[in-house]
C-alpha cells in the first residue's frame, strides 16, 4: 500500500522546504521580530500539504490570549496538524530538545520544555506562567497534572479543548485495520512510526476547537480536566463514529481571586 517512490518525494519536498525557512525564523528569534509567532503556522500549513494532510476543521481558535490548547495526542505529525492552525508554541517533553533535527524545530518554534521529575514541578510551572503572562498560546497533549496552585497574576487565561482524529485515507475510512499507521502508541518509535505513514495517499485530519473556558473559572484542576476530557472524547467519537457524546457545558465560576494553573505531564 505505502508508496517509495511518495515517500522519498514527500521527504525531498519537507527537508527542502524546512531547510529553507529555518535560518529565517532563527533570525527572527535573534532579532526579536514579531512574526516569529506566525511564521511557524504558516511552515506548518505548507508541510501538511506536502504529507498529504487535508485538515477539516470545525469550530474555531479562540482569539484569547493567553490561552492554553489542550489535545489529544494520536501521532507524532499532530505537531505539523495542530502547527498549521494554531499560532503559538508547544509544550513538550524535556528529551525533545535533545533530538536531532527536530528538537531544533521545537526551541525555533519556542517550545516550552518540561521535565516529567516532581522535583522540577515548580520550575516548570513558572516558565509556563511566566509565557501565559506574557500573552502567549501555548499548546498541550495533556496526560495528566503535577502541580497546581493560586496564581494571582494570571486572570484571564483562556483553556480551550481541541479533538484531533485521523478519519480517511484516499477517501476512505480509516478502520481498525489502518489505525496502526497513524496512531502512535507504546514503544513504536519515531522513524518507523513516521517513515510507514508518509508513503500513504491523501489523508483527512479532522480537528475540532470546543468552547472555551477559563481557568479562573474552574476552581479546580478536577473540573478543568473533566471538562476537557468529555469534550475531547465526545469530538473524538463524533469525528471516527459519527457518534458524537452529549458535551458539558464550561465550568461555572470559581471563587473570587482565584485562579489555576497546572503543569502538565507533556507528551512527545
């Protein structure tokens, strides 16, 4: 089914055109020019076309900033998927930055790098706060939370759920038996994960944004992770089932003054 011939024309076309950009945005970030932020999207768009992803999107980016993007996390090309759609940075495990390659795409598309030890949780918690107070979005594959506190200065941090699901090869829809091919799971590794995926045909990535909430409205990390999950899982179904969940409603109010902020267990 994979195509060599696909594949090796797909990775000539995707290192050409990254090679290209890289030193560009790198002369962005050293001369602090404002389109660092956007210049990632915009490389992001053009590798999903050059993959043979065709994103179909429902719903839309909040315009809030701050602002938190919390997915799921299905495949290593969700970076380059959810890239394409959203301007911001990703938060990601620490060894990322020690990969060749793509840990340097990762510190150009200023990816906040946490390390998953409990004894660095407040470090992580403050490089993450200290992004959100500068009004960045940032954007998560939860696996859960390590930390949480009263932040006071940050009150209007926007959390917006995102479902992300790999629906169709070639127009057809992907089953269990394809499923192998796109989601990343147990110890399958980078490469052999990635080399049998682009010598595929043309795929349909269905990626909903759900209403967001805030986290000073949430009270508590408990509600803010119920309310994420429901919806992720509920757009997750609807998008491969066409059964979609019945979805919560954002989380009422938390006490005055108050407001949360967590440190996730980042993925890949």
């Amino acid at each position: 089914m994979s195509s060599s011939l696909l594949r090796t024309a797909r990775l000539a076309l995707y290192f050409a055109w990254t090679l290209s950009l890289m030193p560009i945005q790198w002369a962005g970030l050293a001369f602090g020019c404002r389109w660092v932020e956007t210049l990632p999207a915009f490389y992001h768009r053009w590798c999903c076309r050059i993959l043979g992803f065709r994103v179909r999107l429902i719903g839309t980016p909040t315009d809030e900033r701050p602002a938190l993007f919390a997915a799921n996390h299905v495949s290593y090309t969700d970076i380059t998927i959810l890239g394409s759609l959203i301007p911001g940075s990703f938060i990601a495990k620490a060894e990322v930055a020690k990969w060749p390659f793509l840990g340097w795409l990762a510190k150009l598309q200023r990816t906040v790098f946490v390390d998953r030890q409990i004894r660095s949780a407040a470090i992580q918690r403050d490089a993450i706060s200290e992004r959100l107070v500068g009004g960045d979005a940032l954007i998560l594959f939860p696996e859960g939370t390590s930390a949480a506190e009263k932040k006071g200065n940050i009150r209007a941090v926007a959390v917006q759920p995102v479902s992300l699901a790999y629906t169709r090869l070639d127009g057809i829809p992907i089953g269990r038996s394809l499923r192998p091919f796109f989601s990343w799971y147990g110890a399958v590794g980078l490469v052999p994960h990635l080399w049998s995926m682009i010598g595929l045909g043309t795929v349909e990535v269905v990626v909903q944004f759900h209403p967001p909430t805030f986290l000073a409205d949430c009270g508590s990390r408990k509600a803010l992770a119920g309310y994420c999950y429901a919806r992720i899982a509920g757009g997750m179904a609807g998008a491969l089932f066409g059964r979609p969940q019945p979805m919560p409603k954002p989380p009422g109010p938390a006490p005055r003054g108050e407001s949360v902020t967590s440190v996730p267990k980042a993925a890949a």
